[in-house]
C-alpha cells in the first residue's frame, strides 16, 4: 500500500489526462462523420478499448478534414 501512495501524485494526473482524452475523442467521433481510416463504430471501439493510445491514434491518423 505504501509503494501505491508513492506513486499517487504520478498516477492521478495520468489518470485525468487519460478520461479527457478519451472524452474529447469520444465527442469528436460522434459528432463527425468524416474519417482517413476506418469508420464510426470502429473508432468508438478504438478509442473506449484502447485507453491512452486509443485517443490519440483517432487524433493523429483517424480524424478527418472538416
């Protein structure tokens, strides 16, 4: 429990910047129809399953031009 309180001030930040990426993404996805890769379904699946890398993978090679 101890090496766990050592490591909260690390996680915790972590953890924020995880949930709002995915939330961003999650909104974009829903909100656009336009992608490079892949479509809305697999996105949304991508980005829930995939915690970190999933929102940024949708960021960097999914999202389309608006």
């Amino acid at each position: 429990m101890n090496h766990l309180m050592s490591y909260l001030p690390f996680l915790i930040p972590v953890a924020v910047i995880e949930l709002a990426l995915a939330v961003m993404a999650l909104v974009h996805v829903l909100r656009h129809n336009t992608y490079r890769f892949g479509n809305r379904i697999f996105w949304v699946i991508v980005v829930l399953v995939l915690e970190i890398i999933g929102p940024i993978l949708y960021f960097t090679i999914g999202r389309g031009d608006e």
